[in-house]
C-alpha cells in the first residue's frame, strides 16, 4: 500500500507561525513583551490607520450579514 501524496507545503514566510508563550516568564518579562506589543501596534495604527479602520468596518458588517456574531449584533446596555 502507498502512502497518500503529501500536501505541497506553503512557502515559510506564508505558513502560520505559532507563537509559544513560556510559563516561566517573570512578570517583568511578560509586561516587557506586552509593551513591545503595544508600540508595534501603536506604530501600526500610525502607518495603516485609515486602511484598517476601513478593513475592520467591512469585517464586522460581513459578521453582521452573516448573523455569526451574536456580540456585534446585540444592542449596547
């Protein structure tokens, strides 16, 4: 018996990345982490501002379509 072809892998730059957060970490070391986070996200926002405000309309106007998102659908308490 053969073995079944294996799926052509993708490119590594196209392949999803894992990201493994350690358990050993000390609080300082995740609070670094989470502040680096947050600047790549600010200088993100800086850069791209308008085009993923614009990306993240059309997304939550498709769940909305979709009716697959029961939190966006509800109305604010």
């Amino acid at each position: 018996m053969s073995a079944p072809p294996e799926s052509p892998q993708l490119p590594a730059h196209l392949r999803p990345l894992a990201v493994e957060i350690p358990r050993t970490w000390t609080p300082g070391e995740a609070l670094a982490v989470f502040e680096l986070i947050d600047d790549l996200r600010d200088k993100i926002c800086a850069l791209y501002n308008l085009q993923l405000r614009d990306l993240l309309r059309e997304q939550c106007a498709g769940r909305r379509q979709d009716g697959d998102d029961e939190i966006l659908d509800r109305e604010p308490t």
